[in-house]
C-alpha cells in the first residue's frame, strides 16, 4: 500500500488495479466535495476518469449507495467491464 497526499490530505491508495492510479489525474478531478468521505474509489470508463465517495458502515452519514460494503456490487454495476480502478482511504 501506498501514501498519498491530495489536496494536503492523507490517503492510502488501497487498490490499483491495472495500475489505474495517476496523482495528476486525480489531482484534477478532486475537490473539497469528497473530504467528508471515508474512501475515493475512481474508474475509467470509456477512458474518462470517474470519482466517487464511499464510507464505513459505522459513519452516521452511510446509506446504501456509498456503503464501502457494497464497493464491488458498484463495480459490477456501475463500471464498465474489466475497467482500472483505484480505491483510497483516508488516512487517520
């Protein structure tokens, strides 16, 4: 696992598949909107890079779409097939 930093934010990149993770890909996409997010998943779909919040089932703020428990259902779901993806987590 690797540490990143984002936007002077700390983040473990958990997951690259395909080696999908780019920091100035990232970089670019990222704004305050996914600070209250316990973890950044991102896809490339159609060669678009997508970014999407999830949390840990005990967060007050957790509903079903952004369960970090349902990740590989949005996967199956929502990404196209066989796409890159990373997933982050933020740091303690």
């Amino acid at each position: 696992m690797k540490n990143v930093m984002i936007d002077q934010k700390a983040y473990t990149l958990e997951k690259n598949y395909k080696d999908a993770f780019v920091l100035e890909e990232v970089e670019n996409l990222f704004t305050d909107y996914f600070y209250d997010f316990d973890y950044v998943f991102g896809d490339y779909s159609y060669g678009k890079l997508r970014l999407k919040g999830f949390r840990e089932p005990k967060n007050s703020k957790t509903t079903k779409i952004n369960n970090i428990e349902n990740l590989e259902e949005y996967i199956q779901k929502y990404c196209s097939y066989d796409c890159k993806y990373f997933l982050l987590k933020k740091a303690k």
